[in-house]
C-alpha cells in the first residue's frame, strides 16, 4: 500500500491511474478502523482498479471538542488493516494540509432540510464540516466510485445532495451496517465502551429490529411508545431521539397510520456510559 500525506501527491497519482483507465473507488474514514470500514474497502476492491481510503479525523465537523479529542486515534494499526485487506492506497493528510494549502473551499451549498433534523439538529454545524471536508477529499482524490456506510444514513444522504447540487460526477454507493454478534453496530466509539456497556447497547438494535417487527401491527406512534418501554427504558441509555422517518429523504411520516407507498427508516441517537451512539434500519 502506498501511503500520500500531499494532496498534490494523491492528486498526481491518481490522475497519471485515470489516464491508464484505472476506475477509483475511494472510501473516506476517521481512523480507528473496524470490519465495518473494512468491509467497504472490500466492495470498492471488487468494484474499482484503485482503491483509496482516507484517514483524516476532521475537526470542523466536531461541534463537540470533547469528543474530538477523544476520538480514538491508531494510525499503526490502522495501516496494518488496510493491508490486510489489500486497500491500494491510503491518503494520510494533515489538518494543515487540508485546511491551509491551495485546496481553497469552495461555496458550500445549502444543507437545507437534512440540516435541520436528527443529526442537524443534535449536532449544529456537523454537516457543514462534513461537506467541506468530503468535497475537499473528492478534489485530492478524483474518484468515480464513494463507498459509505448506511450507519450514517443522514450523512450518505447529505453526501448525495453535495454530488447532485454541484453535479460532480462521482457515484454515490450507500453500503450496509456491518454489526456485533448482538447486533451493536459496529463503530469507533464503541472502543470508549466497556464490555458491560457493549452488551447493554445491543438492545439499540433490538429496538429497531422490534420496530421492523411490529410495523402494520400498532400505529406508527404505538409501536414507537412500545419499543422504547420494551427496549430502551434503562437508567444507563439517554435516547436522543428515536424516529421513524421517510427512507428516501428523511421527511416526516404520519404518526397515526402505516402508509403503503412510504418506504420507512427508523433512526436512533442516544448515549450510553458517555458514548454518543446512532444506528437505524430500514423497514
Ligand atoms: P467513520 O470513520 O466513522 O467516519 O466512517 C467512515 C465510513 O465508514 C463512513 O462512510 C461510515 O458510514 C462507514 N461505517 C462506519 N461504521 C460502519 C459499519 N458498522 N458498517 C458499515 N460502514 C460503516
């Protein structure tokens, strides 16, 4: 695996690869890399000529600095996965080099609605950094193919209005939640759990697999009451939210009935022991 720190390294390589008809897939990560991040890495390799991932912990997409600076960090071992697995390349670059050299930002677009709800909401200014940081990668990177987890359903959403505002021509793939035998999907954060708390977050998932269950049995607004006494009514769990949302853009769902035509996601954020979690499913 080769590793680039230089935007204008990466940038040189990958573009003399396109002219050779490589396709490149990139997967763009934090670090601290699971079977969830591996298995992208996988698809792209089955998909793509060159495959890319990218470790950079963003800060501006932080709008809690406590939680950047513990934000696990390993490169090491990191770079011992990606090789495992076989990923081409690894782009590695400073906050510096990504914020100060001639990658100028360019004019974010308008987030809108995605902004303002769920992860929006919770997380003020999140996805402002998110887009500037994803369109500064894409422009080091020129990929054709984007690998990104469904666990963050928002952002792959977020992601794909960015592509289709500006029409930069890349593919946006949406890929599935990689999970724990207990279901727990699998995340960096969940290294800030205790044994104890990885069990107990188990049932976050059986929630929503409840959710999936129950649909067309109670009201849309039932079957939320119901799951979360059934679930996740325990002192150690803080639900932020717990909400049934239209899969295609997020929008709002009537509370009172199932409609047939409506192709439903249910979405949740809490914490437990301190450890910010999400994870959703699709109905
Ligand atoms: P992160 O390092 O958390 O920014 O994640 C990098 C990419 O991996 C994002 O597209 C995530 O959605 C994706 N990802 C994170 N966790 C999982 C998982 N459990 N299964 C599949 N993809 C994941």
């Amino acid at each position: 695996m080769i590793i680039f720190q230089k935007v204008s390294e990466i940038q040189n390589f990958v573009l003399q690869k396109k002219k050779q008809g490589y396709r490149i897939g990139f997967i763009p990560t934090m670090g601290a890399l699971h079977e969830g991040h591996l298995s992208l890495i996988s698809r792209s390799k089955a998909e793509n000529g060159l495959t890319v991932a990218s470790i950079f912990i963003n800060p501006t997409q932080f709008n809690d600095k406590k939680d950047f600076e513990k934000y696990p960090r390993m490169v090491e071992l990191d770079v011992q996965k990606l090789e495992s697995v076989e990923c081409d390349i690894l782009f590695l670059p400073s906050v510096e080099e990504m914020y100060e050299n001639k990658l100028l930002d360019s004019e974010l677009i308008d987030i809108g609605y995605l902004d303002s709800i769920l992860e929006g909401d919770k997380r003020p200014g999140h996805y402002k950094g998110v887009i500037t940081i994803v369109e500064k990668l894409f422009k080091a990177v020129h990929p054709d193919n984007v690998y990104m987890g469904l666990k963050d359903y928002q952002q792959v959403k977020v992601v794909e209005k960015l592509v289709r505002d500006k029409k930069i021509k890349i593919k946006i793939i949406g890929c599935d939640t990689y999970r724990e035998a207990n279901g727990l999907a699998m995340s960096s954060r969940n290294m800030r759990l205790t044994e104890q708390g990885r069990v107990l977050a188990g049932c976050i998932y059986s929630a929503l697999s409840y959710i999936k269950s129950q649909k067309n049995q109670y009201s849309p607004k039932e079957v939320l009451h119901k799951t979360i006494e059934k679930y996740l009514n325990i002192p150690e769990i803080t639900v932020e939210y717990l909400e049934l949302r239209n899969a295609y853009d997020l929008s709002e769902v009537p509370m009172n009935l199932w409609e047939e035509d409506i192709r439903y996601v249910a979405l949740f954020a809490g914490k437990l022991e301190d450890v910010r979690l999400i994870d959703n499913l699709e109905l």
